[in-house]
C-alpha cells in the first residue's frame, strides 16, 4: 500500500498506541530557546526528573537576545537577561548543549538546527516554539509544542501524539521571475484562510517546490504554523542531501534517504493544488497572515471591521503605494544568506527613502552575518541606509524592549502581522525580502522594480 | 493538577476568530520564567485602554461586571494562533478561566490546554451564539454542554478526556512506558545509529 511521507515518518517511531487514536511517537532531537526553553528545564528540575538522552537536546538564545552590536547577557527588554541567565544556568545543569549569546553557532533556532545538521530527514523534531515547523522543509517531522510537552519529551524520549491528518498542497507550474515562497505560503493562506490546515500535516509538493533551494523551503514550511497545520513537510530529493552534507551533526556518511517521499499514489486526507505560474508578489493588508493579496489588489469587501480600524486602511483601498515608517529583513522565515543576497541585489548603489525612519537587517544567525559580511552584503547594506545588526529573532516581535516609533506602518520579512505583535499600535504588512527591499528604497509599498505588482 | 468533571458557569463572549497568543499574552507580559504572576497581562491589549497604566477598557468583555466570575470564554475560529507560549493558557488559568468554547483551535494551544488542566471545547458558530452570555453546566465525563434546558454534546479525544477527568500529569503516564520506549531506541540504535549522538562522542 501506497504512504504518505508523513506515515512513514509517523509508523518508524511509533512506539505504542495509548487511546482513541493517541500514539507513543519516539522524539530524535529537542531544541529549546531562552523564551520558553527555560520553564520547561526549571520545571523539570524543580520536579526531580532528568533528561534521557542529554545528547540529544538542544538550546540556543535567540528570542530575546540583544542584536545590537557588542552585545552581552544585557536585554533591552526589562528583566529580560533573567531569561538568559537562568537559561544557561539550567542548560549547564541539565547537561545539555547551549549555543549561548556570543558562541560562533548563535543564531535562530530554525536557522542554526539546518546549518549545523542537526535536523535531520525521517527525524522527529519538537521546540516549543511554534515555526519549528520550518525543519520540515528536510523530511523531518518537526513541529511546535508547549513547554509542558518539551519537558514532557526530555523526560521520556517520547510524546502522546494525537495523529494529525495529511494534506497535500501542491504547486504545479513553474514561479515566475521575482516570485518567490514566501509569496507561495502567503498565497495558500490568502486562498484558504489561517485556520485552512487545521491539525493537518501538510506536505508542500509539485514542480514550483521542487526547484526552491533549501533556504526557500524553509521559507515556505515556516508559515505552516500561520495555516493552523500541525506542520509542513517536503520530501526529500538531492537538493535535501547536498545542503546537509559536511554539516557538523550530520553523519559522515549520508544514509539513503531516498524512500523519505510520498509514494505514488499515497492518499491524502485533503489534496489542493495550485498553479504557480498565476503567482504575484504578495503582502498583508490585515492582522492575520491569512489577509494576504497579491500586491495591488484591493482589499476584500468583507474584511472584518474591526481588523481595518487597527490597520487604518479601508475595504476596496490598495496596499501598494502606502507609505511606510519602517523596513525589517529577518526572522526565521527570510533572514538566510540567499534571503540577504537578493535583497542586496535590490539596494545596491541605492539609498533608504529619507521618510523611512527604521531600515533594518538582522541576520538569521551569526553564521549567515559572517557569510554576509565576507560577501560585502553588510556594506551594502549600510551604504543604502540600513542598519546591519547580530542575529537573532530581533523585532519579529515586540517584548518590551526595542521597539518601532509609535504607530509606525512596517513592510515586513516576518511571519506574523497580529495587533500589536510588532508593538502597541504597529501596522504590519509581511511580504517577501525582495519587496521589503524596494519598499524601503520608494518609501512606500512596492514591488521590485521589472516585476508585476 | 486538578480533575475537571463537571462546571457550572456564565459563558463570557469574545465572538472573533484568530485570537493569537500573542493578545491573550503579549510577549512583553512574560516577565520571568515560571509559570505565574501572568493573569494582569491577559488579553493586555484588549483589556486595558492603557495598557502601561493599567486603564481598564470598558467595551471589553472580561471588564463587563456581568462576567466577573465568569470561568467560560466562548470564542471563533482558530483560537489559540500563533505563538507556542503556554504562558497562554497558564494566564487564562490563572485569571480563572477553567474552560474555552471555540468555533475551533491552533493545535499546540489545544494540547497546552489539556496539559494544564484547561478544557477546550470545540462548538459550532450556530450553538455558540445560542450559548454566549448564557449560564451553562459543562459535563465532561457525558462529553455535554447544557444551556436553557438544551444539551450539546461535543468530542474531544479519549486521552484528552481521561487526563482532564482524571488530572493527570503526562510525563508520570508516559513514564509507565519507560520499558517500551528502551526497547524501542536499542531497536533504533542499529537501525539509525546516527539519530544518538551520544553515542559517538
């Protein structure tokens, strides 16, 4: 019989079923970040349990980091370095491997686990964090969870799992120039809406996924999580070999990995297809990634009232041309080194709008800023008028530190665009790298110059 | 954690859908890393007209002295988006809420329920209206809300029902499979060797 990647994944760790279609699953890798990470470890010391496989967990300081440079365990949010503290304090005690605030490896989580090879294919992943979904770009199963159930995980090696359906979204066609995956997931949850995915795990397939690079996949199964799925996965091909090989956690010899796809004529629960040659580059236009339009259609008739009072825009209104206060390029979705070099293609010998009062770049992880930076992407970027900081989650989210100038309107390379994610009052538009490049140099929401928007 | 079996209570409206985590607990509301001191920062945003100076928001539900004690909040779709935070549920629960009836919920908010002791209860639109503002008794062992005489039964997984009534911690009970999971990773070890990082170190 004909499987899905997912049931295979699913079966191979499938230890034992409890009840009413609740499984015992086996987790191969936890990854645990200072903003969560550390409730889970406190409140497994503080109820004498240990971790099983200490080997086998993971934790990094990202969410809360300072990403100025010359940074130390100092926060900008108030009582923040706590987190960061009690954070390593706990990892030591645990005995698990930290990449702390300054170690070469920093970076985010779901950018430094593929760079170091330690999300693997056919592996289970968990983070309380929920764009752990981004891992399955790999043909792991990797997926967000609570604290409770990180805890839960480190105890045991194992989870309750209540099995999720299987969705299949396939993209059929090739991109056309200048649209990219960030404009593929915004598109789905245009189509479907942000409760689409329900509980499904959704497997991103067809010919416009199979040409993506790694980075780019990453991209598109970062949003899984913004569908409500339980995650996304791609199947793996050699373009999945060839970025892990030589990576640090990787095994030195590739294991065949080549059955880590859905068989032909494996059913799915939910099947949706699109073509991808209609694409254009999207953006936000409301307070749910799933109010998403390509760039120059109208708002719907029906958006909700009260989303358009927060946004200060109207039914009927464009996004393009709106003036912006602020332009960011980073986080877990499009803050990787190809994500850097297409924007950079767009700036250079080009300047930052002066009525653009924010322009920022943060790179993914100190490795990508590294690789940056030995390309000469940071010069041109500060020669356009952005700002080049260390790596970390940075202002993706506002957490009482650093923050945009009051009711700012932002073009975003993020993942959420909620009432006050960015701030109180901040009006978030999520678009893809190339367009927050060519926002910030119009000073208003555009696509790139040579593309249809 | 405390057993939830049956409760009786008035069902405080929040008729939206995609409430995320990041409203019903800002970021900047966690401030220390246990699990408490979170219910003053829930629903900030909404809550307070001024959020700094704690401004109470007149128009927003919880600040209605109808549903003052209220332990239900009924809600839309996709409840729970966003974030993994758990600090969502443990400011929900902390602030008194012991259950949430919604149109739907983002999975990881779903499970952070469970785990904490929370119940949620998947209703559709047209019985969510009907019950919205209304006194119900919830029963979780019959799987039935009642409101004004009418009874809903709702589903929820078996697990999930059995932690609930029970209180159940899921580590302990994962822990009594403590040999099967052994048993599992010797059989893995040679299967995947390179899964066990410790192992080569």
């Amino acid at each position: 019989m004909p499987h899905t990647l997912f049931d295979k994944i699913w079966d191979l760790h499938h230890i034992a079923d409890t009840a009413g279609g609740t499984a015992l699953i086996a987790i191969d890798r936890i990854f645990l970040h200072e903003r969560t990470g550390a409730s889970a470890l406190n409140a497994m010391a503080e109820a004498g349990r240990k971790v099983l496989d200490q080997a086998q967990v993971f934790a990094v300081m990202d969410h809360i980091v300072d990403t100025r440079p010359g940074r130390s365990d100092g926060t900008l949010m108030k009582g923040g370095e706590g987190f960061i503290t009690e954070t390593r304090a706990a990892c030591h005690a645990a005995g698990i491997t930290l990449f702390d605030v300054n170690d070469a490896d920093q970076g985010i989580t779901h950018v430094i686990s593929p760079e170091l090879g330690i999300v693997l294919p056919g592996c289970t992943l968990i983070a309380p964090d929920s764009h752990t979904c981004t891992q399955g770009a790999f043909g792991a199963l990797a997926w967000g969870i609570g604290s409770s159930e990180a805890e839960h995980a480190m105890v045991t090696g194992a989870l309750r799992v209540q099995k999720p359906k299987t969705m299949r979204v396939t993209f059929k066609g090739a991109l056309p120039n200048g649209v990219t995956a960030k404009d593929m997931i915004l598109a789905l949850l245009a189509q479907e809406g942000a409760g689409g995915g329900a509980s499904h795990v959704v497997e991103f397939a067809g010919e416009a996924v199979r040409n993506l690079d790694m980075e780019a996949r990453m991209t598109l199964c970062n949003m899984a999580t913004e569908f409500a799925a339980f995650t996304g996965i791609i199947g793996v091909d050699q373009t999945t070999t060839d970025y892990l090989r030589g990576r640090r956690y990787a095994p030195d010899s590739l294991p065949d990995w080549s059955d880590l796809m859905s068989d032909a004529g494996a059913v799915f629960d939910r099947e949706i297809s699109i073509d991808a040659s209609t694409l254009r580059p999207m953006v936000t236009w409301g307070t749910s990634p799933g109010h998403a339009a390509p760039l120059g259609d109208p708002i719907p008739d029906d958006a909700d009232a009260k989303v358009l009072t927060y946004i200060g825009l109207k039914a009927g209104q464009s996004v393009e041309g709106l003036p912006i206060d602020v332009a960011f390029i980073g986080s877990c979705t499009n803050s990787r080194l190809s994500d850097l070099r297409r924007a950079a293609a767009l700036v250079q010998g080009h300047h930052v709008a002066d009525t653009v009062k924010v322009a920022l770049v943060v790179p993914g992880s100190s490795a990508v800023k590294r690789a940056a930076e030995a390309e000469g992407l940071d010069q041109i970027f500060t020669d356009a008028g952005f700002e080049w900081r260390e790596s970390g989650c940075s202002l993706c989210f506002y957490a009482g530190g650093e923050s945009f100038p009051p009711g700012s309107r932002v073009i975003s390379s993020t993942n959420r665009n909620f009432e006050g994610r960015q701030g109180p009052g901040i009006k978030t538009h999520i678009a893809s790298p190339e367009v927050v490049a060519a926002s910030a140099l119009a000073g208003r929401i555009v696509a790139p110059k040579g593309d249809k928007g | 954690m405390t057993p939830f079996t049956t409760l009786t209570s008035l069902v405080a409206p929040l008729p939206r859908d995609n409430v995320d985590t990041d409203t019903v607990i800002p970021s900047r509301e966690m401030r220390s890393t246990g699990k408490t001191g979170l219910a003053d920062g829930l629903f900030a945003p909404w809550r307070y007209a001024d959020v700094d100076a704690r401004v109470p928001n007149p128009d927003f539900v919880l600040n209605d002295p109808i549903y003052a004690d209220a332990q239900i909040l009924g809600a839309g779709k996709n409840f729970g988006c966003g974030s993994s935070r758990e600090h969502a549920v443990w400011a929900l629960a902390e602030y008194g809420i012991r259950c949430m009836i919604a149109e739907g919920f983002a999975p990881i908010f779903f499970q952070n329920c469970v785990r904490n002791g929370l119940l949620p209860v998947v209703m559709d639109k047209d019985v969510l209206s009907r019950i919205s503002g209304t006194e119900v008794t919830i029963d979780l062992p019959a799987q039935t809300v009642t409101s004004s005489g009418q009874t809903y039964a709702f589903d929820i997984g078996e697990e999930a029902k059995t932690m609930l009534v029970e209180g159940l911690d899921g580590i302990d009970l994962t822990l009594k499979h403590a040999d099967k999971i052994a048993a599992w990773q010797a059989a893995d070890r040679s299967a995947r060797p390179y899964i066990y990082l410790g192992d080569n170190s």
